[in-house]
C-alpha cells in the first residue's frame, strides 16, 4: 500500500526499497513508520508515545547503550551467573505450569559441539511449539541452578520471531535484513523503549531504517567535518546503532551529539538576527538632562563592578535601534532590581515609558515599594496594576498610561491585557522571566510604540550554568551579577533532623529576644496553592499557641487578599510582627534587613534554586544570619538537594549542581522555554562540546557572512527543519 512522503508524493514500500543510494533523496526520511516491515497501526501508535513517527525518527533515536556479546561461548565453558551467549541445537521441549504459582515454564534441552544443557524460558508458553528438533537457535542469558535461563533468543534457519509472540517480518530496505545474532552477538544496541515497543523491537527498526542512512541531509560543511575529524552524516547515523567497537560508538555519538547541538545554535542565531531585523526600538539617548545620573549620585550605596559593567551594557544597547533583549541574572541580593530601574529611568528621562512585569501580586507590590524606596523624593508618577485593582482606579491608570501622564508601571499579567496600551513603552523589565510563557512575554513585548518595539530586560534571581545560557537562553545577550553588594553577610546554614527541632526552636527563640525577626516557610504541599496556603495557616495558629507564644506571629500566603498581603508585609517590614508564616511568595524581592533567621520546613519538597532563594531572605542586614532546614530526605535525590545547599552559598555553583542533579529539562521546564529534547546531545555532559559548537558556528558566520550562504550547504535548512519555530514552543520569540 502507497505511503505518503513529505511533499505529498505517494511511495510505495518497494519504491523505498529501490531507491538508489548513491543520491541522497532525504525525503525518504520522512516517510511514516508504516513503511517498515511488521509495523502496524496499533505499534505506530505505541511508537508515538516515544515520539517516531518517521523512519527519520527511528533513525535518530539512538541507543542508550550498547551491550557487548561479541564472543559465542561453548556451553562446557560457562560459568554460573556469567552472562553469555550460546548457538545451540534444540533436540526437545516442553512448557509446564509452575505449581501454586501463575508462571509458565518452557524448558528444553539444547546441545553443541561441548555437550548438552537446559535452556529454561518464564512465561513464553507459545515458544514450545516453536523449538522443534533440531532447531539452530541464539541464546543470551546466565546459567544457574535450573539451567541456562534466557533473556533474548533468536531462531535460525527459518521465519524468526520478535520476542513477543508474533513472526519478525522480513525488512524492508536496502541492506536490512537483520543478520542473524542481531540481538544476541556482538555488540547490541539497547535503544530507550516505551510501553508496547520493547527494545527487541526497536533494534529490528533501527536495523531496517539504517538502510536509508545515506539519504540522511549532510548539514556539516566538509571544512569543519575535516577540521574536527569528523564522520559524515550516514557513517554516524550507521555507527550509532550498529558500531564496530566500542570506540566507533562513541565517535559516532560524538558527532551526531556536535550536529545537534550546531544546529539549534543556529536556529537561535537565525531567530535573533531575524528579531533585530523586524520593528526597531525607540533609540534612548543615555545623556538625555543628565536626570538618571544626578538620581544615581544620591543612592546611599556603591556599585560593585558588576553592576556597573551591567549598566554600561545596558545603556550600550539601549542607544541603539536594534531592540534589546538582554538577561540580567545574578546572585540573590545582587543588587539587579536597582539596574533594571536605571534603564526604565532612561525611557522616562527621554520622554517614553517603562513597565515591570512580575508573576505574582506579592512580587510586584514588593517591587513597587523597592522602585519608591530607591527614588526618594525624586520619584516620577508610578503605579501598580493588577487584577485585584478596583474598576475605577483602573480605568484611571489605564488613562494615564494612554496618555503617556504615567512613565513608570508595575505590574503582573494585567500589564498584557487586551485594553492596557502605553502612549510611548521604551523599556519593558520581565522579572523572574522563565514564570512566564512565551505568548506572555511575546505579549509585552507588542506594547511599543507603534511600528516599534520595546528594549526587553529579562531578570532571573536563579543564576543561571553556561550550558543553560547558550541553550534555553541562546538568543539573549547575557549579563551577570556574581558579586554581593557590601554588607550581605553569608548564611549560615543547617539540615535539622526531627529529634532536634525542640534545640532549633531554642535557637530561634534566642535571636527574637535579641530583637531580631525570622521566617517560617510551610512546605509545599502537592502542587496546590490553595493546600499550601492552609498548611501555613494552620501552621501560624500553631506556632502562635506553642512554641512561639511570648512572640508575634504574623502570617502571608498567596491566597490572600492583596490589602491583607500589603497589611501582613508592610506589619514585618515595620517589626510589628516577629515571626512571618509564609509560603513560597516570599521566594523572592522581599527585602528586610532585620530578619536573621528564615526555618524551612519540609525542606526535601523544595528544588535547590528554589531553597537558595528562600535562604536570601535573610543575611541583608549588619547581623549573623541563619537557616534552618526541616527535612525528611527519603530519596538519594533529595538528600544530595540537602548536602549542596548546606555545604555551598554561591548561587552560580548551585546552579551547575542543580544541573548535575537533575538534567536541564527539569530544571527549566521543557516546554516553557522551548528547549529541545536533544536525541543525541546530553547536558550538562556535553557542555564543552556546546561550547564548541557555538565556537564554531561564530567562525561560520564569521567567514560565510551569513548562515545562509550557499557554501554552506543545508545547514539552516536543517537546522530549521528540527529547531524552527513550527517545531518548539519558542524563547522570547
């Protein structure tokens, strides 16, 4: 039966079959993976789970490993529980039921030039019929007490079977007929399964679609495949499944890996070039009446040397028509709010407008009252907007921000609604920008100015490893605040089994009674807020009538109305409370100098960037800071979580253990920031080789002028293929 091919032509199995290979047809590729021979339409639909849809697809989900069973052993040779692999004769067999217990048994006895043996199967009753006399047959497995006990098998000399129960249909490409011993000889490959598709499977499809590896596209240049020693495409794809030895495995991998990893570099450089090229940017003069530089003169504090090369960067990029999409991340307390605000003042001092947008209420009603506190007297009109503001009151901000009366807006979402336009938006701020979707962000980013578009600063508070800044941040300029501003103080910190809670409640009780404030954050509790608020509600209560009755206990949680939010925090900020239960909304942006101590319960709940955070909360005034972690680590996972946090305060390194610990994928969130589920690349493993391939594509385009260049061969074209916009759920795009 005709399949349909990319392009809407029909090819027929035995048109695949004839295509030549001394011309590369990639099309080929894209034929569904009912073209292979034994896949219907329930296992294609099983194979989808795992994401192959294509003989490309198949062709590009590599093994996770390889298991080398080069050598056929004699059966007098083996030992006991010494995995091996036998050819043997079958003389007989039979399958029994094990008694009093639901498995079937299948034994038979099985001869070679050494002498004879028992081969023993669990729950393959089918097979019995199947080992008649004299049957040649493949065995991998270990020998014990009752025999040699099977795990894969192959028969020989006739219509094989796949393991499962069904016959293996012959293949049904060029040079893909599976050899005997593909499964159970030499070096095999063990490729990522799914439910309904068993690695057996898997391999039989590899081997059939290795036949069209020469219609592979070639989207490294044959400059850079020689600089670097490379193979080409086909011998890659080839060796990855089914590789000579060892070494060629991981030669192949290491190229597929490079290829990968080039190609969403420049899927990025492509969208990057392609967003300056579009609407341009108001250009600032950072000169303008010298306004941001006699406000900068009154702060109270120094700069450190990162937030002044922050600002220079800042201002570089702002004076240009080309828009600006920069990431600013930085340590907790690293000072980023006061940067941010000196490129919104540059909008306003050249007659245009700036907005902060943050994920939540309590977040942005924290970053007005930081915005006020560091303008003082000299402040311009400002105001905050969001959802919980009254009718009027909105349609009156709305008013003066069409007007262009307002310059300076915070605010969460409510800033992207349909009816909020700007008379003139210069500067937008994201904060905490991997909160937000693409669409969102894309959102604001639509507010400029008619015909143009906004300078974007995107902020993190979560530092941010090198392998995640040139993938899920690949086309944003970055800049870092690695240094502290003077006076933060390190915190010290602990992981507090239950039986000593009693003493770390002592301590707490101490430094209140020296006048100092502390946090009491609940844990998550599953992924509802609402659960969570009644954790800390219940908690407060708690607290307020055991251990920490002589004291105030004051309470906040995002459920909260936002006047009660207001009241709660304004109450801390103040000292009117000494204890603050909270739940996770006070992560980040909140800002009071005399907490000292911050207790974490359920501290294991919590991702690692998300415990640095919280830790941040104190260590900003003159005096010595302390966190205290409750926990039940009952997983390896969390207690390395544990161990880092208690052992290392620099943000930046918790970063690259975070990594470490859990893949970038969880990290970010793959479909939030649209990275890709790289098949042959690895991170944070292959960092030096993205490095490398990011150094290298600067060197394309440095020589090509343009990755486009004919001379370059299909290398966008394929890298838009696999990366482009229609395949991800794009980065600021």
């Amino acid at each position: 039966m005709p399949r349909a091919v990319g392009g809407g032509a029909e090819l027929s199995r035995e048109e695949l079959l004839e295509a030549p290979v001394h011309w590369s047809r990639p099309s080929l590729l894209e034929a569904p993976i009912t073209a292979l021979r034994g896949v219907g339409p329930k296992l294609s639909q099983a194979a989808a789970g795992l994401g192959l849809e294509t003989v490309g697809d198949v062709l590009r989900h590599l093994p996770r490993e390889h298991r080398d069973a080069a050598e056929v052993s004699l059966l007098g040779d083996l030992r006991i529980g010494e995995e091996a692999t036998v050819l043997v004769e079958v003389r007989h067999a039979h399958s029994f039921r094990a008694r009093g217990r639901r498995l079937t048994i299948v034994e038979a006895v099985i001869v070679d030039a050494s002498g004879v043996g028992k081969a023993v199967w669990f729950n393959r009753a089918w097979l019995a019929d199947r080992l008649t006399p004299g049957t040649r047959v493949l065995l991998r497995g270990k020998l014990d007490k009752r025999g040699f006990t099977v795990s894969q098998h192959e028969l020989l000399g006739e219509e094989a079977e796949d393991g499962e129960g069904g016959p293996r249909a012959a293949a049904g490409f060029p040079g893909a007929v599976a050899p005997p011993g593909l499964h159970t000889t030499g070096i095999v490959p063990i490729h990522p399964a799914g439910e309904g598709v068993n690695a057996q499977r898997l391999r039989e499809w590899a081997w059939q679609a290795a036949g069209l590896a020469p219609h592979a596209p070639e989207p490294l240049p044959a400059s850079l495949r020689a600089r670097m020693r490379l193979p080409g495409a086909a011998d890659a794809l080839v060796g990855a499944h089914f590789p000579e030895s060892a070494a060629r495995a991981a030669e192949a991998r290491r190229r597929l890996a490079f290829e990968e990893l080039l190609l969403y570099q420049a899927s990025l450089a492509s969208r990057r070039a392609a967003r300056r090229s579009a609407k341009p940017a108001p250009r600032l003069d950072t000169g303008a009446g010298g306004a941001v530089e006699r406000w900068l003169a009154t702060l109270p504090f120094e700069f450190t040397s990162d937030q002044r090369n922050a600002i220079s960067e800042i201002d570089a990029d702002l004076s240009q028509e080309q828009p600006m999409q920069r990431l600013l991340m930085g340590e907790v307390g690293s000072g980023k709010t006061v940067v941010a605000l000196e490129a919104m003042l540059r909008a306003v001092e050249n007659g245009h407008q700036a907005a902060l947008m943050a994920p939540t209420e309590t977040l942005a009603e924290q970053h007005l009252r930081t915005l006020q506190s560091l303008l003082a007297e000299t402040a311009p009109p400002m105001a905050l907007l969001t959802s919980a503001l009254g009718r009027a009151r909105r349609s009156e901000l709305l008013g003066h921000l069409a007007s262009g009366q307002m310059g300076l807006v915070v605010g969460t979402h409510a800033l992207i609604e349909d009816d909020v336009r700007f008379a003139s938006l210069a500067v937008a701020v994201i904060d905490e920008q991997h909160r937000f979707g693409v669409r969102q962000r894309a959102a604001l980013d639509a507010k400029g100015p008619e015909g143009r578009a906004p300078h974007v600063l995107h902020m993190s508070a979560t530092p941010i490893p090198r392998t995640l800044s040139l993938t899920a941040y690949g086309d944003l300029d970055a800049t870092a605040l690695h240094e502290l501003p003077a006076g933060r103080r390190p915190v010290r910190t602990w992981a507090v089994a239950e039986d000593r809670r009693a003493g770390a409640y002592d301590f707490l009780r101490e430094r209140l009674r020296e006048g100092r404030q502390a946090y009491v954050v609940c844990p998550l509790v599953n992924e509802s807020v609402e659960l969570e608020s009644r954790a800390a509600e219940a908690e407060a209560k708690r607290l307020a009538a055991t251990e920490l009755r002589e004291f105030e206990v004051g309470l906040v949680h995002g459920q909260m109305p936002s006047e009660r939010k207001l009241e709660a925090m304004g109450r801390f900020t103040a000292g009117g409370t000494d204890v603050l239960v909270a739940t996770s909304v006070i992560e980040v942006g909140i800002d009071v100098p005399n907490a000292t101590v911050i207790v974490i319960e359920g501290a294991e709940r919590y991702g690692l960037s998300q415990l640095h955070q919280l830790r941040g909360r104190v260590g900003r005034g003159e005096h010595e800071s302390s966190c205290i972690l409750f926990s039940d680590a009952g997983s390896e996972a969390a207690g390395a979580r544990l161990e880092a946090i208690v052992g290392e305060s620099d943000g930046f390194r918790l970063a690259e253990i975070d990594l470490s610990l859990r893949g970038e994928g969880e990290v970010l969130g793959t479909r939030q920031h649209g990275l890709p589920r790289f098949r042959a690349a690895s991170l944070p493993e292959d960092a030096l080789l993205l490095v490398e391939a990011r150094s290298r594509l600067t060197e394309l385009l440095r020589s090509h002028g343009s990755l486009d260049d004919p001379g370059l061969g299909p290398l966008m074209s394929e890298a838009r293929r696999r990366f482009g916009d229609e395949r991800r759920d794009g980065i600021a795009a």
